[in-house]
C-alpha cells in the first residue's frame, strides 16, 4: 500500500486533513462514511476501523491507523518535512500554534461530539437532552469569544499560514454558523474567506464546500 486512505464525510472535519494531503502532493483515496448521525450502518462501518466512529480517520501507506486531527496534522508535517501547516520547533510562532491547536481539539471540537446528539449523554428525556445541547451549544460560543483575541491577519498566526486557519475556515461552517462568526468574531470570518480563496484548497473546498461556491458560479 503506498497511497493513504483517508476516512471521511464533505463538509465533516475529515477536510481538514484532505486539504493537507492534497496541498503536500500525497497521493490518498478517500472513503466516504455517510452520515454518522443517520445511519447506524456508517457509524458500524467506520467503527471497525476507528472504534470511536469518528472522522477523520486516516490510514497511513504502512497499514497504521491514525485518529485525531490534531495528531495527524503534527504527524504529517514530520513525515514530509514540510512546514506548510505545522511552523518548526524554534519558531517563533509555534507556541502558540501548539496552544491554539490543542485548544480546538479539547475544548470546541468536543462540544459538536456532544451536542451533535445530544440525546447519546442525556438519553430518554428529548426536553433534557435538548436543554442540555443549548448550553453547549451556547459554551461554544463563549470559546470561540476567547480564540478569536488572538488571532491574527491575514492568517491566524499573523502572515504564516498554519493548519490553525483551515481548522477555523472548516469550523465556521458548522454551529453556530456564519452569520454568528461575521457579528462575533470577525477576525476568524476572515481566515475562512482566506481560505476559501486560497488557490492551493480550491479543489478540496468545492467539493467539501460547494454551497460557498454555488451563488459565485
Ligand atoms: N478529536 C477528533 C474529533 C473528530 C470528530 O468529532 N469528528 C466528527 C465529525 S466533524 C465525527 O466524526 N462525529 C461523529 C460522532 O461524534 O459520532 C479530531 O480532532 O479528529
């Protein structure tokens, strides 16, 4: 096996990783998973490959199995010697990269695993578990309100580009959605603009995105 296998959903957190297989020039094959919301047949089928059933999942050319975007996209940096997302040890900037990085994944990736369907932490009472969904819907706003004083334009570092600013261009598609980004944290609005119109992802992200792009075509 020399290709990577990427296990994925558009538009899902799986984009963050194609967009760094696809601008490093690694060649992969992508797995679409369905809805792992709808289907309970998508959920069984990843699950017997990432047992938490979630993307993305990615299977690298020698067979391992890697999880965890955040880890992926550290592991990918190494792996190719490339610093086109990832800024080197000793860089100025990779502390923050490091914090900020860490800081989507533990704290407002996991508030979309339990608020996607919330009824999975609060079964059997549909009021409760919708009860309990606002208030991490409403937590997440309350992160994003922290991350966005530090980030930085054009990119979120400042001028490197970073996996940082593809993390937050996925992100603000999804809750609390655009319109909230534009009014709230307009400095993240921007990245994801940013990226948007980036040449090196415009294949990825219309075919991840292809609402964004449908009322420009
Ligand atoms: N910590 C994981 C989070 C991955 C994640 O939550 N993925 C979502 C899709 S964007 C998912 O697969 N959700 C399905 C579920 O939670 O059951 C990462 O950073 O890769």
């Amino acid at each position: 096996m020399s290709r990577h296998v990427l296990h994925g959903q558009p538009g899902w957190g799986s984009v963050i990783v194609e967009a760094q297989l696809a601008a490093l020039g690694l060649p992969f094959d992508f797995v679409e998973v369905g809805n792992l919301f709808e289907s309970e047949e998508a959920r069984r089928t990843l699950g017997r490959v990432n047992p938490l059933a979630q993307v993305p999942a990615l299977v690298l050319p020698d067979g391992t199995l890697m999880t965890e975007s955040a880890a992926i996209t550290l592991h990918l940096a190494e792996a190719t010697g490339r610093d086109d997302f990832v800024p080197p040890p000793g860089h100025a900037a990779r502390p923050s990269f490091l914090r900020w990085l860490v800081f989507l994944v533990a704290n407002v990736y996991p508030t979309f695993t339990y608020a996607d369907e919330p009824s999975r932490f609060v079964p059997g009472n549909e009021e409760a578990a919708k009860a309990f969904a606002q208030q991490v819907d409403a937590y997440r706003c309350r992160l994003w309100q922290m991350v966005a004083p530090a980030a930085g334009a054009p990119w979120f570092l400042g001028g490197r580009f970073s996996a940082l600013d593809l993390y937050v261009a996925t992100m603000t598609h999804w809750r609390p959605g655009r319109p909230w980004f534009d009014s709230n944290a307009p400095a993240l609005a921007a990245i994801a603009e940013g990226v948007k119109g980036d040449a090196r992802f415009r294949t990825v992200w219309q075919r991840n995105f292809p609402r964004d792009f449908a009322a420009a075509a």
